[in-house]
C-alpha cells in the first residue's frame, strides 16, 4: 500500500499544473522538550552537579553541553545546506524562464502564414488558370449561343437526376392508369378476360403516351428562332393530336364491337375494320365517352410532360449545363483554397493566442519561485534563529539544574555566566534583487508582446484579404 501510495503521489506530482514544495521537506524540525529527553539533560546535569562537575576552575564545555550544541549544530548545517540546495532549484527555475522566444515565434507564426499563403496559391495557381480558362471559353460558348438564338441572362432550366426520375415514373403510371382504364371498360368481352384485355388495353395505352411524351420533347422547337425548327416543334405537337385522337377513336371502336358481340368468341380487329367501313359512329354511350377523352386527357399529361421534361429551348439546357459544371468546379477549387487559408489563419491566430497564454503563465511561473525563495529564506532563518535559542535555553537548563546540585564547597565554573553560542556559518544568498530586475524585463517583454499582438493579427488579416481577393470567383460569368 505505501508503494502504491507513493507512486501516486509520483505521478500527481508529474502531472501537477503548479509547482509544490516536497510534501516532507528536508529542513529539520527543532524540539527543545525531545532534545531534553535524549540527551538525558537533567539527570546528567544533577548527577554531575553532585559531584561537582564541572569543577570551578574548568573552562571547557562537559560532554553534555558539547552534545546539545553538537545536536543542534548538525539541524543547523543541514537547514543551510537545506536552504543551499532550495535556494539552486529554484534558482535554476527561474534561469530557464524567458518568453523572448514565444516572442518571437508570434513573430514568425505572423511571417510563416504570409509565406504559406503564398505557397498554396502558387502551387495552384496552374490549376486555377485551367479551370478558370475551361469556365471563360464554356461562357463564351453560351453567350454566343444566347446572342445566335436571341436569350435572356438567365439560367436554362436543367432537370436534377430526381426531377428526372418523377418524369419518367409519371410516364409509366400514365401508361398503368390508361391501360387499367382500358381494360375495365372492355376486358371482359375478350375472350381471355379481363388480364387478355388489360394486356392490350396495356399496349396501346403505353403507344399513346409514349408517343405523346417523345412528340411533347420535340414540341419545344415551337421556340426556336428558326423557322424551319419552330414549324417541326408544331409538327410535333400536330403529330401527338393525331395520334391521341386516333387511339380514342381506336379504343371507342374496341369498346363498341366487344360490347356488340358479347359472345367473345369472334376476332376484334376484323371487327373493329368492318365497324369502320360501315361508317359506325363508335362513341354511343358514356362508358365509350369515357374511354376517348380518357385517351386524350393521358395523352395531354404526357405531352406536357415531355415539353417540360428540360429548359423549352433546344439546346439551351446543354450548353448551359457544360458551362454550369466547369463554373461550379472553379467554385469549388476557390472554395476549397479558401477554407485552407481561412483554417491556416484560425489555426496561426490560435498558437499566437496560446503563446501569449503561455508567456503569461511563464510570468506567474516566475514570480512564483521568486516568492518560494523568500519563503525559503524564512524558513532557514526561523529555523537558524530556533537553533540558536534552543542552545542557549538548553545549555541554561543543564547549567541550572548542576548548580543546584553542586555542593556548597563547589561553585560552579565561570563559564556558567557566559552563553554557548555557535561558530560561523555561511549563509546561501537569498538575494532577489537580480530575479527581480528579470522580473520586471519579463514583464516588459509581455507588455511588449501583448502590444505587438494586434499588429501581427492585423498583418495576417491583411494578408488573407489579399489572398482572397485573388479568389474571387468569376462575378462576371455567375
């Protein structure tokens, strides 16, 4: 447990975000009391008093009074030497602790994103030329094409793949509704059923809107600026009348020869031939008017869908799309510079940020140990100052307690009168007058970082606006 206890303490100590002293310092503890019961002070003192030691002429110190400054002594060089190795620790904190150096990588961090600035354009600035180039001759294909055919500034309309698809669909669900339509009304005097007539209700419904969709595409040449093209646009158009009247006409005349001869057991083409020559009119009752306009009205939905299916000039949409898709991968390369230099300055601006954090917590840092030193200083000299009290308190006990059992006809020595101080002692230099000269260039040197901050954003700023406006997109060609 003490080992695991210790290894925590080891690694709370590594992660620890603020320097601490060592939770058992080396400086030692003084106690008068103990050192009393240690060294046996009183009943030496009154054994040796009995007998009359120290005698009077004696002028040395007794084993005792040598062993409570020899005790004391030792806590006292080892509170210096404490002080001494406390004292270079943090002396070497405080050596290492210069922000001239995130200074000037703030400096650089503002150079360094003008040099890479530089270098993303410049290593596409070729692909940026070509996809440029690729746009400018794709718009002037279409703005040759809008002068040639007399169009507006404005976007063809370009179906999506989605738009595509519902047109498509709406194709095929005209052609099951017709067919279905069809198929109810005249299925069950075919001789397989309703499904024999679905399956030809099926077929020339699907002839009706199939036809009507493809003459509804080729309805759009209605616009063209040429004669020629405007006149096979109505030709369309004509082309998908016809061919739905016809069909009504057709499916009203199935109707009537199936509901004529019910029996299902004739052929209805020959019929539906003969009903025609006879001049029959085929429409004779509101199931069969049903059936025609039902026709038409499907036929209709197709045709619109088809003259609707892309932009109702031809042509248009195509160029208009090569043009659209070179344009929009420019967008997309500009874009794509733009956010690298946008993330390269937010990531530039966050270090410079983060420097000027670390510089500031470098300063706390500082004034830190420079208080720790101090409070070292205090501790060696409490200590020292305890030191010294504690001989001459015990030192005067011992001498008391042996005068008192000194015999009368022996005095105690002279010394007695005197206190039993210790020798020399170097003291380590606490002074903090050069760690706060630093201090204060320290301090200068934030301020100074702090001021030139702004700047440097400002320069960066500066230049991503000049590396943006190099990307602007074409304007002219939107």
């Amino acid at each position: 447990m003490r080992f695991l206890k210790r290894l925590l303490a080891f690694f709370a100590s590594l992660f620890s975000g603020q320097e601490t002293e060592h939770s058992e310092p080396l400086i030692p503890k003084i106690d008068p009391e103990k050192l009393k019961k240690k060294l046996d002070l009183q009943r030496i003192a009154k054994e040796q008093g009995a007998k009359g030691i120290p005698r009077s002429s004696d002028t040395q110190l007794t084993a005792s009074e040598h062993a409570v400054r020899a005790e004391l002594g030792r806590m006292r060089e080892q509170t210096v030497k404490y002080g001494e190795q406390r004292n270079k620790q943090i002396q070497n904190r405080l050596d290492s602790i210069d922000i001239t150096s995130e200074i000037n990588r703030a400096i650089e961090l503002g150079n360094e994103f003008i040099r890479t600035s530089d270098h993303h354009l410049t290593r596409e600035d070729a692909r940026i030329k070509d996809v440029g180039a690729d746009t400018k001759i794709k718009f002037q294909i279409l703005s040759d094409f809008r002068n040639k055919n007399g169009l507006p500034n404005t976007p063809a309309k370009c179906p999506t793949s989605g738009s595509k698809f519902l047109k498509i669909m709406l194709v095929l669900v005209c052609c099951v509704l017709e067919g279905a339509l069809n198929a109810t009304f005249f299925g069950s005097g075919l001789e397989g059923g309703l499904l024999s007539g679905f399956m030809m209700a099926f077929m020339l419904s699907s002839f009706n809107v199939i036809i009507c969709f493809i003459a509804g595409y080729g309805f759009r040449y209605k616009n063209h600026i040429r004669s020629t093209r405007r006149l096979w646009g109505w030709f369309s158009f004509c082309l998908a009348i016809t061919v739905m009247l016809m069909l009504g006409v057709l499916i009203s005349y199935f109707r009537y020869v199936l509901t004529a001869y019910d029996d299902g057991s004739q052929n209805a083409f020959p019929l539906v031939w003969q009903s025609f020559l006879a001049g029959v009119f085929p429409v004779q009752d509101f199931e069969s008017l049903i059936l025609f306009f039902g026709t038409i009205l499907f036929g209709f939905i197709a045709l619109w869908d088809g003259y609707s299916f892309t932009d109702r000039y031809p042509g248009y949409a195509t160029i208009w799309g090569q043009y659209a898709e070179a344009h929009r991968n420019y967008i997309k390369l500009i874009e794509w510079l733009r956010d690298k230099l946008e993330n390269e300055k937010s990531e530039v601006l966050k270090k410079i940020d983060n420097g000027v954090q670390v510089a500031k917590k470098e300063i706390e840092r500082f004034k830190f140990n420079m208080s720790q030193k101090s409070i070292v200083k205090k501790q060696v000299s409490e200590t020292l100052v305890m030191a010294d009290e504690t001989l001459q308190s015990l030192t005067r006990y011992y001498q008391n307690a042996n005068s008192m059992a000194r015999p009368k006809d022996a005095p105690p020595p002279d010394y007695f009168d005197h206190p039993v101080t210790f020798g020399i002692l170097e003291m380590p230099d606490f002074c903090t007058q050069t760690d706060e000269a630093r201090l204060h260039a320290q301090e200068y040197l934030l301020k100074d970082m702090v001021a030139q901050v702004e700047p440097i954003r400002s320069r960066i700023q500066s230049s991503f606006n000049k590396q943006y406006d190099q990307l602007q997109p074409l304007q002219d060609l939107v």
